[in-house]
C-alpha cells in the first residue's frame, strides 16, 4: 500500500527509536520534556511533513502524514514527547496552512515546519471542557487590534510554546459563528503562560494555564475570519484526531509484540503462559484492537481527503482507538503480572498514558453524544 | 429558477424544523432569522446542517471554506447552494 518513499520517510523516525526513547522512564519521574529527542525530530523533517513546500515543508498528504507518525509511535517509547509533536503540527500549522493568511502563513509556517518556534492551541476554559461554546474569553475589536481577556486551561505544550492559536470569543454566547481564532506570540504584552500541571499521564509534555490580561493582538492575526472560529476548531480536531491516534496504534503495536515475545518466553507451571487460552485471548483481542483502530483510523483519513463528511467517522475513530488503548494498555501489565507494574518496564506508565486518550479531544461521552446527534438523536 | 429557489427553501425549513424546531410551524419560520444567534442551531446542529446540505445538493462542503455566514439564515443557506451549484464559491474562496 505504502510507496517508497512514503517508507523512506518513515523509516527516518523509526531508526531513531532507541535514541528518541532514551531515559524516558527516568524522565517521566521530573516530567522532563525532551528538547534533545525533540531536535533529533525538527532534522526529520516530520514536523513540516503536511505543510506547503512553498512554506519550508514537506508537501505531503495527510496519509503519509499518519504513515510516518504511526512510526513515531512505534518506535519512540516517550508518549508525551510524541503527543506534543502531533499537538505541535496540528495545533498552529493546520489552521494556517487551510485558513491563514498568505502574510501569516510566510510568516510562521516556516518556523513551526522546522520545529525552531513550538505551537500549542487554547480551547478549553476552567468552566468550559465539552462546553466549549460556553466559552468567556473575550475578543473585542478596538480599531486595528482585539483585546483578548481570560483563561484558558490544559494546554499542551504551553510551558514551551511559541506559538499560540486561542479561541475566544466574538459574537454572542453560544453561537456556533461566535467564536474566532487568533494566532498570539508568546511574547505578547498581557499573555502569561502558568506553571507546568502534574498529571496522571503524559508527563514529559508538558500542560498548563494560559491568562490573557487585556492582551491586544493585531487584526491581522485572526486565522480565517471573525466568526469562524468553530468551523476551523473542527477542522482541526479531525486531524488532531487522526494524528495523535494513529501515534497511539504505533504504540498499541509495539505493545502487542511486546506481549507476545513474553507470552511465547515466560514458563510458568511448565509451559509457556502464551498456552494458555486465558493469556493468548487477551492478546487476541490486543491484536483485533490494533487492527480495528488502524482500519478505522485510515479510512476516515482516505474519506477526508475525498473531501466527503466523516463527521461520524471521526467520532467513532476516536472512540474505538482511545479505549482499545486503554484495554490493550491494561492488558499488557496484566500479562507481565508484577513486573508489569513496576515502573521499570515502562507499562504501568503506558497504561497512565493511555487514559488521557479518553479525555483529550473530545472525551468517550461526548464522542458518543456526537455520533447520536448526527444519526437524529 | 424561482421554483428551484422556493423548492430549496421548502426542503432547508423542513430539515430545519424536523431536526430543530419540532415546535415551530413554517410560516413561523422566518427565512431571514439568525439560526445561530437564536439558539436554533447549535454547534453539533450546524455539523448536521452542513453534512445535510453537502449530501443533498452534491456540494463537497469539505473541501470549500465553509462559512458560519452561510449558514446562518434559511436565506443565506439558500444563496451558498446557489453560488456553490453555478461554481462560484469553489473559485472565489479556493486559496
């Protein structure tokens, strides 16, 4: 199915896997991000992957943009450093690339393509996560500028982040056409970022607060149009979707071989625990995860790009490939007994990790509310 | 023309109120209300509304940019089938 050099692309992340992986058990003890793995990243190239050549990237469909991340999850066994690569290129570089301004686009896609400036979005709000319409942050016009006023919570990659997308509020509360994106510099006078968030997974990516004081960001910034804040939201969240899951097969993957080398080697009472039906069922059904993810996952990918809607095919993508994680990831520290609990073996973290799936981009109820909305509900 | 107009206009207050506004009658429906601002249409309903109108009238509704504008009234609903039928949207916002 793959070409060459749709291979070839992903074999330059996958070679990396040791280096990418290292000390990540240690790390995820301080929740140290790893800026030298990170840079290994910005050499790939993969971070440009989906972007316009004419902006420093690499051109590539979104596809092969999976293709290659898919690798990335594979490989590298940091979780949280592949979850702020994938919320990286989706977070600022697809809005831009489909909404932006050709000004805006010049000026910033090159830097997120090389991985020199960091991106993160601002959605949700401390009284608003589903409820994202019920959003209080402010933009109000004033001549040449918006003043963007309040807070804004659980953002990836903030403590590092360059680069801001922040959704905030236009019109009238509620209103699907109320909300309206805006691209914010780090360095913006009343923009100040909040100490890092520990957490129960992915903790070598970092997450915390934003407070926008009377933050006054040029007209000009506004991604798209005023208004069409929700419409891009959720273009960018069928590829925020489809990029970090995808990652999350990659390590689904891995996991499952993991589990059949140890089933296969591990005696116990004289024969290998992978004889008994008990044990190699629950790698069936890790198998069948892996497979019904990666299935749904590509297809909808296939369909977006035919420009058809998948409205549903999202949500369910979604659905399947975060809880599949979730029992895969359970399944794997139940299959190497104590060991798997220790923090050496790295699968008591995935596990960890693998819950924040069903929260982040829209948790498992929401997903579920959705599907039953658009089939009449 | 005008009979297309009136029929796309019949069939958008249909879905409208079928899926909307059980409670409201089409006469009551005005073509030019705000269905965003008044609440009719709510974030999940405008995904519905677009899906809707790509799937019936053929539009590939993914691949233009898609505005909140133009679906924010039964009228402006009716005017992006018509530029989106006669070409006009997919060559004036391609970038």
């Amino acid at each position: 199915m793959w070409n060459e050099d749709q291979r070839a692309l992903r074999a330059a992340i996958t070679e990396l896997g040791d280096v990418l992986s290292k000390d990540h058990v240690a790390r995820e003890g301080t929740g140290e991000f790893a800026f030298e793995a990170w840079d290994r990243i910005r050499d790939t190239g993969l971070l440009g992957l989906p972007f316009g050549t004419e902006w420093s990237g690499l051109g590539q469909d979104l596809l092969t943009t999976m293709y290659v991340l898919e690798g990335l999850g594979y490989s590298c066994r940091d979780s949280g450093l592949n979850f702020s690569t994938s919320t990286h290129i989706v977070s600022v570089g697809v809005p831009l690339q489909r909404f932006g301004s050709r000004t805006l686009k010049k000026r910033h896609l090159p830097k997120i393509c090389d991985g020199s400036a960091i991106g993160a979005h601002a959605i949700t709000e401390p009284d608003g996560g589903s409820d994202i319409m019920s959003m209080r942050t402010s933009a109000e016009p004033d001549g040449e500028k918006f003043v963007l006023h309040g807070s804004k919570t659980f953002i990836t990659n903030a403590p590092i982040a360059d680069l801001f997308v922040v959704y905030a509020r236009t019109g009238k509360r509620g209103s699907p056409a109320a909300i309206t994106a805006f691209l914010v510099e780090r360095d913006t006078p009343g923009l100040s970022i909040g100490n890092p968030m520990s957490k129960m997974g992915l903790r070598t990516s970092p997450l915390s607060e934003l407070f926008l004081d009377n933050c006054r960001v040029p007209r000009s910034n506004v991604i798209g149009s005023v208004g069409a804040g929700f419409l891009i939201l959720d273009h960018v969240m069928k590829w925020e979707i489809l990029c970090s899951f995808i990652i999350n097969v990659g390590e689904m993957q891995h996991r499952l071989e993991r589990c059949i080398d140890y089933a296969r080697t591990r005696v116990q009472f004289g024969q290998t625990i992978g004889s008994y039906q008990s044990v190699s069922n629950k790698i069936v059904e890790m198998k069948i995860g892996v497979e019904t993810s990666q299935k749904w996952l590509y297809d909808t990918a296939e369909k977006l790009q035919r420009h058809e809607n998948v409205t549903n095919d999202i949500a369910i993508s979604k659905l399947v490939t975060s809880e599949n994680n979730v029992s895969s990831a359970l399944t794997a520290v139940q299959i190497f007994g104590g060991y798997g609990y220790t923090t050496e073996y790295g699968l008591e973290k995935e596990l960890r990790n693998s819950v924040a799936g069903t929260i982040y981009s829209g948790t498992s109820d929401i997903q579920r509310q959705r599907i039953a909305s658009m089939i009449g509900l | 023309m005008k009979r297309c107009n009136l029929s796309a206009e019949v069939e958008i207050k249909r879905f409208i109120i079928a899926n909307f506004a059980r409670d409201v009658t089409p006469d009551e429906l005005g073509s030019d209300l705000n269905l965003l601002d008044s609440g009719v249409v709510d974030s999940l309903g405008l995904l519905r509304l677009i899906a809707w109108v790509g799937d019936t009238y053929h539009i590939p509704v993914n691949d233009v940019n898609v505005s909140t504008d133009d679906f924010s009234s039964i009228d402006a609903i009716r005017s992006f089938i018509e530029e989106s039928r006669s070409g006009v949207l997919q060559n004036d916002r391609s970038s």
